[in-house]
C-alpha cells in the first residue's frame, strides 16, 4: 500500500495515541484534510512500511542505490551526506560563498573545513560553473559542488566525479534547485545518477510543499543513521506523501507532457523579445539583462509597473524562477511585460 493510500484509509479503531488532534479536532479549518492524514505510528497504521516501499519505488525511477524522502529541506539532506562520508578530523571542500548549510554540515560533522573560489561572470554578476581547475580535491574527504547555481548555472559533474575518484574523495552534489532534471532531456543532466550523494528540493522547481526534498545516494554508503541523528521522530506523514505523489506526478506521463509544454512555452516566447539578453544553462531560470538597466533597477520596474516580483537580482542581472506551477498565463504576462519595457523612453546613469 503506498503512503497516499494509507492516509485515505479509514480507522477503525479507537486511538488513545498521538496526533493528539485524533484527526477530528481542526484548529485551522483550511487545513482540515491535512489535520485527517496527519498520523502517527501505531498498529492500527504502519505507515513506516509504507514510506519504506514508497522510497525504494523512488530509488527505482530515479536509477539510485537509494532515496530518502526529506521534510527539513535540503539543508538535512546536505547535512545527512557529510555525517554518513566523514570522521571527525576529516577535510571537506566547499565554495567559500555556499548555502549556509555546506559549512554547517562540516562543522556538524567535526571536519575541517576547505575553502574554494569561483571567478565571477562579468557581463552577468554571478559565479562561473564549478570547473575541476577551479578545487583541489587531494587530501579532503569530499567535496561539495553545488549545481545548478541558484541562477541556473550548469557544472559538470561527471568531469567533477572523476576527480574526486582518483583523490579517494566523495563528492556531494548540492541541486536543491534542479529536481526537475531527471524527467527531461531539454533540462541539464542530473546528477542524481552520477555523484556519490545528491540533494534536491521538491519545493524550489518540481511543485512540492514546503519544504520536501530528496536525498539521493549512490554509493555503498547508507544515510540512514545519520537522517536518523538529525531528524525528528515524529515525522510529517502528508508531507512524506505528497513528496510520494509528487515523484509519480513528474514521472508520468501527464508530468512529462506538463514539464515539456513548460520548456516549450519559454522557449517560444523567449524567441519574440529583442530587448533583453537570456543567460544561464537552465531554461526555467529566466536570466535576463537590459543593455539600459542595472538589474536592480530592471527588477525594480517589473515591481513597481507591472506587479512581478523576480527570486534573486543583482547588478548585472535579474532571475525570474519558473517551476513545475508555472503556467502559459503567467509566463505571457512577464513577457509582455518585457516587450513594453522595450518601447518605455529610459535613460540609466548607473551600472
């Protein structure tokens, strides 16, 4: 029985148990259907088997060892690696401006920490792909790489693996924002079947809830004790099903057909606008610049004249996030919005 079958189950028995709710008290009557899947471990539900079997149909579509189902977010995921690959003692590379959770999973573990540098793209103001040239790998332990970047910057990771192979090193591949990889080859390749650990969040691109994630491993390490050292044992039971249903959404074919009119939608459009550059490696980042505009500044019109909010700017450029929910409407509104940009007199003395 999967996860989702097991929460639309009915009781029968009395339960003197936690949820202490008993999936009858609603305190918040919008969530009334999340408060009724809400369960715990008990013998009239073993959901634990069902999460068990539902991870492992994971592994399968995602060509893993294993796949664990996460519901603290890529930071446990990231976390969860480097407890599994390292002593105390060891030494772990990251990029010096990493997401926080890169350090604090080394610091986590009782390992140095090794710092790298990524040159940054003038033109764009953001850091380069991580190139082999760019870590030195002997002597660490493992290696963190995080791609794609948060902008949509694309590493390769089978050159990244091979280096870390020769030097004995584990490599830990942070793409919490590219889980829609795996199911389209119009996407960057994904790491998921390549790297030794790879994390992703549902909830960045792929249309989970906040904040469900993956953890994908690859290598004949297990992460079970150290999820175990960092996770509550009162789980989220709709979460760890909606994570179960999202997976199969993006793996059907209506998710398949859903991802690639997406990708098709971008592409089309992009083809009609003449004012804006396109950057990045990945077509559901919208990474643009105005040859007239700083980026905060082109952010800034989008705000205040046509209501769009972008997910990262900086002076170069602006990055406009697309995911899985990103409907036709949306994306044609955007780029009317650019196309009037176009015909607006503008004069910018900043850079």
């Amino acid at each position: 029985m999967s996860l989702v079958k097991l929460l639309r189950k009915k009781n029968k028995k009395l339960l003197f148990t936690t949820p202490s709710h008993s999936q009858k008290f609603f305190i918040f009557h919008k969530f009334r259907q999340f408060y009724k899947y809400d369960i715990s471990e008990t013998d009239a539900y073993d959901p634990q088997a069902a999460l068990h079997r539902a991870q492992e149909r994971a592994s399968k579509i995602y060509g893993t060892k294993h796949t664990y189902f996460l519901t603290n977010g890529s930071t446990s995921g990231i976390i969860a690696s480097v407890l599994a690959c390292t002593q105390k003692g060891d030494r772990v590379l990251i990029w010096k401006n990493s997401h926080p959770s890169h350090l604090n999973a080394v610091k986590l573990s009782g390992c140095e920490p090794v710092f790298y540098e990524l040159p940054i793209l003038k033109d764009w103001g953001i850091p380069e792909s991580v190139n082999p040239d760019f870590v030195d790998v002997k002597g660490v332990k493992a290696v963190i790489v995080t791609s794609p970047s948060y902008e949509g910057i694309f590493s390769d990771i089978r050159e990244l693996k091979k280096v870390c192979e020769k030097n004995n090193a584990y490599l830990i591949v942070d793409e919490a924002h590219g889980a829609l990889y795996p199911f389209s080859e119009k996407l960057p390749q994904s790491a998921v079947k390549i790297a030794d650990f790879t994390i992703q969040s549902l909830h960045k691109t792929a249309g989970g809830l906040n904040p469900t994630a993956l953890l994908h491993v690859n290598c004949d390490i297990k992460a079970d004790e150290a999820l175990s050292m960092i996770n509550t044992t009162s789980p989220s039971y709709p979460l760890l099903a909606s994570i179960e249903a999202n997976i199969n959404f993006l793996n059907s074919e209506r998710g398949r057909k859903k991802l690639d009119n997406l990708i098709e939608t971008i592409k089309n459009l992009k083809n009609n606008i003449t004012n804006v550059d396109f950057g990045g490696d990945d077509i559901t980042k919208i990474l643009i610049r105005h040859k007239n505009m700083s980026g905060y500044e082109l952010s800034e019109m989008l705000y205040d004249k046509y209501n769009i909010e972008d997910e990262k700017t900086n002076s170069k450029s602006t990055m406009l996030l697309c995911g899985i929910g990103t409907d036709t409407k949306k994306l044609e509104r955007l780029f009317r919005a650019l196309r009037e940009i176009e015909k607006r007199p503008f004069s910018s003395g900043k850079s």
